[in-house]
C-alpha cells in the first residue's frame, strides 16, 4: 500500500509510504482520494490527519512516472487536492523532514497544517524549467505573504519550516510541533481539537495583495531577467504570483495551468527534466545491483602534492576522509599543502567556510615521503604526470605497499587503464577517477572500468563519489575515455576552422553565444597548450594518417602555452583570467593558411556551432557502439559537468535529439563536402545513421 490507513480514537490517519520520499505516484494519489472517502463515510472518524512514513512528508512527483501519462492520470493531484478542500470532515496535514513541491501542493490544499521543527519546505519545479502546476503559485502567496512566496518559487531553494514559521501574518503553519518525534501525538490532539469547527478554512479564500501591486512585480520581473538569462521559467513564475493578486482564485489556477502546460513543452523545460533524470541514471551500472558489498573506505591516500593531486585531497578532507599526500620531496610537498591552506583561506575570507571546518579539514591531512606509509590507507588515487612509464614505476610500488583489498585508482585522462592494471598483481583492484581540473571545484568524475575491475570496487567508487558530492559516470576504456575522445574531434574541428578562415576569437565567441561557458581556445589555454601538443605527437604518431590543423603545434612551438605562461591563443594579464587577442598569433594562422595555399573564407557562427557541436555527436555515437558509454545521457553528464556545455541545451545528445537527428546528419554529409575537412569522420557512424532513418532519438 502506498497510502496506508488506520483510525486513531476518532481521527483517521493517512499515511503516504511511497519510499524514499513518499512520491505522489498514481497509486498514491489513488490510495489518498479512497482514504479520504472511507474516513468521510465512517461516522466514528471526526477528522483526518495526513502525514508520511519515513523520511518524509512528500517530495512531490513520483520520478518513476516523470514525464509518462501516468502523471496526469485520475486522480491527478489537482483532483486529489479538489478532494481534500471538499472533504466534510476537516483534514490536517502533519508535516516533517521533506516537503517539497507536490507534497507542499497537497498540504496547502488540507484545511490545516502542524510542521515539525526542521522540515526542508520548497517548491523546487523552477529548477526543471517549470513552475508548481497543482496550485502552488496560487495558495503559497495566500499562505505565506507575496514576497516570501514568490522568492520560493523562483529560486526553487528549500527553507526550514521554524524559519518560515517566524514569518509576520504566516498562515502556512497553524501550529509547529515541539519535536519531529512528538508531530504524531501532536497532530493527533491538534486533528481533535479542530475537529468540530466549522466552516473549514481553505488557503484558496485567504486575501492575496501586494501593497507596492504591478510596481512591485515589474522590479521582481527586471531582477529574475537579469539572473535567469536563457530560462523561461522563473519570469513566468512572476506572471503567475502576480495573476494570484489579480482576481479569483480559479482565474489564477487557469493562468498558472496554462504557464505550466506552455512551458513543458520549451526546449529548455526538457533539456533540465533529461539532466534531472539522467543525472540519477548515471549512477546505475548494468551488470552491477544495488545491493553489491561495497568496501570500506576510511582512509585515502594521494600520489602527488600538484594541482590535481591537492584538488582531489581536498574532495576527501571536505568528507571528513583522512587523506595522506607522498611526493618525492619535501619543497614538492610543502608548496601542495600550502596550496590546499590557500584554498581553504579564501573560502574562510569570503564567508564560505567556517574556522573550526578549516581546521577540522586541515587536521585530517597528513603527508610523506614514504610508500611504506601509505600501506593501511583503504584507497590510493596517483595524479602523476600523463606518462605511461611514470604511471608504471608508481603502480609497481603501489603493488609492493598496500594492503590486500586496498583499491588502487589512476587520475589518467587519457591512458589505457588496463595497461596500468597489468602492472599489479591486482588488476581487480585498479580503476580509474579521471577527476576534472580544478578537481576540488568540478562535479564531473569519470569512474573508468577496466576489463578486470573487480564490481564490488565498481560499487564502491560510485558511492564514494555520493560522498564526495560528485557527478560521477562510468566509462569503459579506449584512448580519452568519454570526455577526451570527443573533445579530440572538436579540437580538430576548431583547428580546421583556423585554417579556412575564422580566428581564435571569432570561434570561441561563436560556440560561447551558443552557451558554452568558454570556447576551445580559451578552454585549451586553461588546460595548458602543451598538454593537448603531448597527446597530439602520441596520437598522430600512432596514426600518422588522422588529418589535423598543425597550428596548434606552431603556437606551441613558439612556447605560448596559455594561461600558465601569460601566452597561449590570447595575451594573459598576471592575476586575470581575461583573453586578450594577440594580433601576432593571427598573422601566424594567416602565414600558415597561405603556405597550405588556402583561400580564406567567410564561415557563419552557424557553421562554427554546428562543426564544433555535431563533431561531439558523432564521436559520441562511436562511443556508445564500442560499448565505451553505456547510454546517451551518459555522455550529455559528462559534458554538461565536465567540459561546459550549456546546461539548457541539456548535453550534445539531448541538443541533437532536439535538432532531429535527421537534420544533424544532412548537416554532417554538407561537411563532407568540404576539401579542407576531414570527409571520412563526417561519415554517421553507423548508429547515428539508423537512428535517423528510423526517426529515433539518442535518449
């Protein structure tokens, strides 16, 4: 049963136990709407008492009918909070722990309602690029005040219930409980007291007015435009508060019905409901069940005190993980924890970080010289130079060092993980955390799967990350992973564009407009120039028939490797991020376009999005044929968390989805046209290709 029902004395009681977090699933809304009729045909049952098992009141819509037809099915929440305000006997909701959405939806519309102190209290819709849909943005302004109400709405953040309680004039609380283990008794004497009035109060008669009126909700209108650039919802979500203040009750629920219905069906609505959901996707693998053991991880260990080394420590110092950093000397060694300290300042300075949590974190932290110390850490993460003898001398003495069971992870980015797993006894024990630079910033964590990696290892990882706050999605293993191997292919798109014509400049403020948080050559400057050489002299040596723009090896050359040299594509300020053009590096790509003996030619910012973007679609295809990804959205996390890409477009595979498959691969056999391309990788890969003529989708 997801809606339970006993009778208390003479209060009937109806539990939503829907786990985890009590969804308002068809089955659930079915079993409140027959409670709620069963409790009103019962002459003993004087009132009713709604509340939730576990722990939560409601966190709304059931994500397993997202999206389907179930969730509008009949009962939909509309009728069920229909038949809470008409019921005859008055109906209390009892709330604790999670109230979110929905769940806050089907609270307003009972005749009373007691919180526990503590209650998460949000309506989140905004963050899927939708607005509450069962009245919220009619019955919270009434409830709690208009600008508190609408503030909710538009930020989607949680608030706790003793806050919102202190609120001047609030009826959202009729009463708060003392303690989230007394709400029971509490409702319950609370549902007896009440039990006898008459009329029942209902949200949707209460007065809504602004003092300030349209004044007040054009400036509301100008702040959420300067904050919600790119996403429709929050300035609608303004239109619908404002409709509450305008006239009828119904008038208003008919203006937020039609808002909610219009923006479903946005591209951008869709784009946040497919991250909503693949996000959870991604931490489920296949072949490995939820129930796998996992290994306990108490203590982790950190090959390297540089920029990786210290951003993945403190991923694990702000756990509450004991880390202990080794390098090879002590200069290396002192220069990284200084470096974590320095980070830790800055949070403390701006507010971000408590005194006692630096402290505490920076207590966790110790460091050696030694291998032979890090032989009782649980976990050891190398972040070494991208060199695959560097990684064999470090997994060799790993090997030595730790203890059985100990898991044995690489930070390679691009590496063949099984190479470095056959330098142990222990291959089940090796996997790859291929964390993204800075690693103590980004959310993005490829867990790389060798061919021997043991599941329970798999299991472990990926609840880790859980812990560390990361985004983490599995990849199998081929040169560059997921991420790497397709940014390859937008690295050579943007090279062959510099040869035809375009400027650094001109292609990163193209691919930026489109929405990416920077454009490859500003992106390559971060990562350093001389990274992207390295793999280039690999990879092309080992194919020596890959056609590639070598413009990027002239800069290189030149010893302009970006950010970190105050040179790369653009001119660096010291202690500024911002590019500046350097009109030497643009006569470079000029002298070598006339040396190929190339015509420049006028390329649309159109061409510049569709190359870069469709480049990353096709590789992506290959990706998920080799088994490298094991679904699309897969892919669109990567690249959403990892590399930038415009979170309202919803990742490469959602934006081709939403293109039309068929559309991106007329696109693609134009660019095989173009001598100066690459008309073999412009061949759909095959998947891609099917799916198109069949007129599917990635996703």
């Amino acid at each position: 049963m997801t809606a339970e029902y006993k009778v208390d004395g003479a209060i009937a009681v109806i539990t939503l136990n829907n786990p985890p977090v009590n969804g308002l699933g068809l089955a659930t809304r079915q079993g409140i709407t027959d409670a709620l009729a069963k409790a009103n045909a019962d002459a003993a049952v004087k009132a009713i008492v709604i509340t939730g098992a576990g722990k939560a009141f409601s966190g709304g819509a059931d994500i397993k009918e997202f999206g389907s037809p179930k969730a509008m099915q009949e009962p939909n929440l509309l009728s069920v909070i229909l038949a809470i305000e008409n019921s005859a006997k008055p109906v209390l909701a009892a709330i604790h722990t999670v109230c979110m959405g929905g769940g806050l939806e089907l609270a307003l519309g009972c005749h009373y309602r007691i919180a526990a102190p503590g209650t998460s209290v949000a309506l989140p819709e905004v963050k899927l690029g939708l607005l509450p849909g069962a009245g919220g943005t009619q019955r919270l302004p009434r409830a709690l005040g208009v600008e508190p109400a609408l503030n909710m709405i538009v930020s989607g953040e949680p608030v706790k219930s003793e806050m919102l309680a202190l609120l001047p004039g609030q009826k959202l609380f009729d009463k708060m409980a003392a303690s989230a283990e007394s709400l029971a008794a509490e409702a319950l004497a609370f549902a007896a007291e009440v039990a006898a009035q008459r009329p029942l109060p209902l949200v949707r008669n209460l007065p809504c007015k602004h003092p300030q009126g349209d004044a007040y909700f054009q400036f509301a209108r100008n702040m959420v435009k300067g904050m919600s650039k790119n996403f429709p919802a929050p300035g609608k979500c303004v239109d619908a508060v404002q409709a509450a203040t305008k006239g009828k009750f119904e008038a208003g629920m008919s203006t937020e019905r039609e808002i909610f219905i219009n923006l479903m069906w946005t591209p951008e609505s869709k784009a946040l409901r497919h991250i909503f959901l693949a996000e959870r996707a991604a931490s489920k693998i296949p072949d490995v069940p939820a129930d796998t053991p996992q290994r306990a991880i108490d203590a982790v260990a950190v090959i390297g005190a540089g920029t990786m080394g210290g951003g993945i420590a403190m991923n694990f110092l702000n756990a509450g993980i004991p880390v202990k950093i080794l390098e090879m000397k002590q200069e290396a060694l002192d220069r990284g924890v200084a470096t974590i300290r320095k980070n830790y300042e800055a949070q403390v300075k701006k507010g971000k970080l408590k005194q006692d949590k630096y402290e505490q974190r920076m207590s966790l932290l110790s460091t050696t010289l030694s291998y032979a110390d890090l032989k009782d850490a649980d976990m050891v993460i190398e972040a070494v130079f991208e060199e695959i003898g560097v990684k064999e001398a470090v997994f060799k003495e790993l090997d030595r060092v730790m203890k059985p069971g100990a898991i044995l992870a690489s930070n390679t980015s691009t590496l063949d993980l099984n190479k470095i797993a056959s330098f142990t006894q222990r291959p089940q024990d090796v996997v790859g955390l291929h964390f993204f630079s800075p690693a103590n910033v980004m959310k993005l964590l490829e867990v790389v799967r060798g061919a021997k990696t043991a599941k329970d290892v798999m299991a472990t990882v990926m609840s880790l990350a859980k812990k560390i706050k990361k985004t983490a999605v599995v990849s199998g293993v081929c040169d560059g992973f997921i991420g790497n191997r397709m940014i390859e292919q937008y690295g050579r798109q943007g090279g062959f564009l510099l040869d035809e014509g375009c400027t650094p400049a001109q292609v990163d403020k193209a691919i930026e407009k489109f929405g990416f948080a920077m454009g490859p050559f500003r992106m390559s400057d971060l990562a350093g120039n001389d990274i992207g050489w390295a793999i280039r002299k690999r990879r092309y040596l080992e194919k020596p028939d890959m056609k590639y723009s070598k413009t990027a090896d002239l800069l290189c050359e030149k010893g302009r490797f970006g950010q970190k040299t105050g040179a790369g594509w653009y001119d660096y300020v010291p202690g500024k991020r911002d590019a500046i053009p350097n009109a030497e590096v643009v006569k470079m790509i000029e002298e070598h376009r006339k040396a190929l003996g190339i015509t420049p030619r006028k390329i649309s910012d159109e061409e510049i999005v569709q190359r870069l973007v469709y480049s990353l679609v096709n590789e992506a295809a290959h990706i998920l044929e080799d088994g490298i990804a094991s679904k699309a959205s897969d892919i669109d996390m990567v690249y959403l968390m990892g590399y930038g890409f415009p979170i309202y477009r919803g990742g490469p595979m959602n934006y081709a989805d939403q293109v039309g498959l068929f559309n991106v691969v007329q696109a693609m056999s134009r660019f095989a046209q173009n001598p100066l391309d690459d008309a073999k990788f412009w061949q759909p890969a095959p998947l891609l290709a099917r799916l198109a003529a069949e007129g599917k989708t990635f996703n």
